[in-house]
C-alpha cells in the first residue's frame, strides 16, 4: 500500500477561513499571513476534495517545491493515483494527531492549478492543490475522535518534514495503529449499543447512559474516571495528556432529545468551556442514539460533534424553591 502522511494546520472543518474556523499552527507562513494553503482540504467540490501541504523545497528547486512521488512507486512519473493520505495537525494542547485522511488519492509531484477554479477556494485566496480524491473517500475525524498520536523527531517517527512516508521498519507500528483506526472509520456515536435491557428504571436508564459514553471515550484511548458522587456538575472526567474532558451525561428512555439540567449542571454548561461535553443519549436501553454536545469557539455557538446538520437550542427557564417553616 502508498501511504503519505501530511502535516498541515489545525482547524475544525476545512471548509474555508471563517471568523468562527481559524487555522492555527502549519508553520511560519500561517503565522505571518493568517491563513495555509490546507484551510479548504476538506471541502466538497463536484464531487471532489483537494488538498494541500507544503512540501520541503530542496536548495534551487523552482516554484513552491514537489512531493517526492518516486518513493510512492512514481519514479519518472509527475503524479501517482491509489495513494491513502493520512491529514496530521497539532493538537492545541500539544502532540501531533491524525485528523482526518483520504482513501485513493491522486498525488502530483508538483503544485497544481485549477482548471475551474471552485467559488470558495477563490474566495480563500487558493489557486491549486497537491492531492485529489474523491469526496466520497475523504474522512475529517469529529474534535474528540483526534487521538490517534504520531511520534515526531524521533527515530521511526515523522521530522520537521510536513510529509513523511513512513517507510522505515521503526514506522510499521505507527503505520498499523493509524490503519486500525482508519479501518473502523470515524465512529458515529449513535451507533454504540447499551449492555442492560431493562427498559423500566430510571437508575439503570442513567447507568446505560455512563456505560456508553464510558466505552465510548474509552476506544479513543481516553482514560475515564466517574467523578458522580463529587456534585461537579458533571458525571465523568475523560483525560488524554493534558486534555481533560468534562462530561454531563443525560440518558432519556424516549427518543426525544431534550434534557434537563440542575442548577449546579447548568452553572458548569454556562460557562462554555472548551473542555465541557453534555453527553446526551436517548432510547438508552432499546436502541440508544448518542450525540456529544461542545462549545464550539470557532463557531461562537455549541455544536453537537461530528454532525454538521443538528442545532442544539438551550431553553433557560427561572425557578425557585419555597419553603414554608413555622
């Protein structure tokens, strides 16, 4: 199999530079001018996406350098087709990950021009592309699904280099653990089924709830501790690194997607963290449906994770509480 891995920077959608989606990192050049050549790699075109990286440019090489094809069996040839790209970017809290790839790719040696220049590539300043592939084998991983760690600058590992080949026998480690996890896809959380059938109690309604978000984390390699007893105003904390995620779960028995919060569960969704998740999962014991619910700075709005197409309303209501003594 030809395998390419390409750093580039990191942004949420790739669907163009908005106020809410910025890129950060990729590199002097995003740094100097706000923007990379890679912010619309995943979005659709015809059909199609296209994407770029910055290649290393070798001393008196013209233009803006080319991808060594040759070590992609394209030796004397200016592009290579059947190529699986895999997109990398630096997570914000430190480490390179896997976000997204595509599957049988078209990869040129040198920049590409457009033909039929795409209205949001133009109104992205972009002009070409480096890969090609269809849209229909191109995959952008949800924020929490980004776990998967490439090593850097270490023997086996990727260099300074935003494009590496993994071809060293110290890679194939690496190279198998991204293949597993493009194997199984980006999961969709709706899709995880509880392990109680008792479809009457409200205790084990919540606790199919827990066991689900719980495994859920947990195949991303999150390390999950129930935190329910402590009044935090969250049920689980989900830690990768430095990464720590706080997690309201609400397990609903209809299907239905309305929850209520308390007072101290809507005091710690009100804050709007980055690292707050409401974990909200209907028909908990018959056929349970979850959908992760974040603050979205990028978008200025809460997102439910992976699905483009939900809108999550928040309906705050007042109430107090009487109490009559003598």
């Amino acid at each position: 199999m030809k395998v390419l891995f390409c750093n580039i920077g990191w942004m949420e959608f790739y669907r163009g530079l908005t106020e809410a989606d910025r890129i950060i990192g990729g590199g002097a050049y995003v740094k100097q001018e706000g923007m990379g050549h890679e912010v619309c790699n995943f979005a659709e075109d015809g059909g199609k996406v296209y994407g770029y990286v910055q290649p290393p440019r070798a001393e008196g090489q013209p233009g803006q350098g080319q991808i060594n094809i040759d070590r992609l069996d394209g030796k004397g040839l200016d592009v290579v087709e059947g190529v699986l790209v895999v997109w990398t970017a630096s997570r914000r809290d430190g480490g390179t990950v896997v976000i997204g790839w595509y599957k049988n790719a078209t990869v040129y040696r040198y920049f590409q021009t457009f033909d039929r220049l795409p209205m949001l590539h133009q109104d992205n300043g972009l002009r070409g592309y480096r890969i090609k592939a269809n849209a229909a084998d191109a995959t952008l991983l949800p924020l929490d699904q980004r776990t998967c760690a490439i090593p850097r600058r270490i023997k086996g590992g990727m260099g300074q280099s935003n494009v590496w080949f993994a071809s060293a026998p110290e890679s194939r480690d690496t190279v198998r653990k991204v293949m597993k996890l493009i194997d199984g896809g980006a999961k969709t959380p709706s899709k995880k089924r509880s392990r109680i059938t008792d479809p009457d109690h409200n205790a084990k309604v919540e606790k199919a709830a827990i066991d689900i978000v719980r495994d859920y984390y947990e195949e991303y390699d999150y390390t999950v501790e129930s935190v329910e007893t402590d009044n935090r105003g969250w049920d689980l904390e989900a830690v990768l690194g430095n990464l720590i995620l706080r997690i309201e779960v609400k397990g609903l028995s209809g299907s239905s997607a309305v929850a209520q919060l308390t007072p101290n569960e809507y005091k710690a969704f009100a804050r709007r963290s980055t690292r707050y998740r409401l974990a909200i999962v209907t028909d908990a014991l018959t056929s349970p449906q979850m959908r992760i619910c974040r603050y979205s700075t990028e978008n200025n709005r809460w997102v439910v994770d992976g699905e483009a197409e939900y809108e999550v309303g928040v309906d705050t209501q007042e109430s107090a509480t009487i109490k009559l003594s003598i």
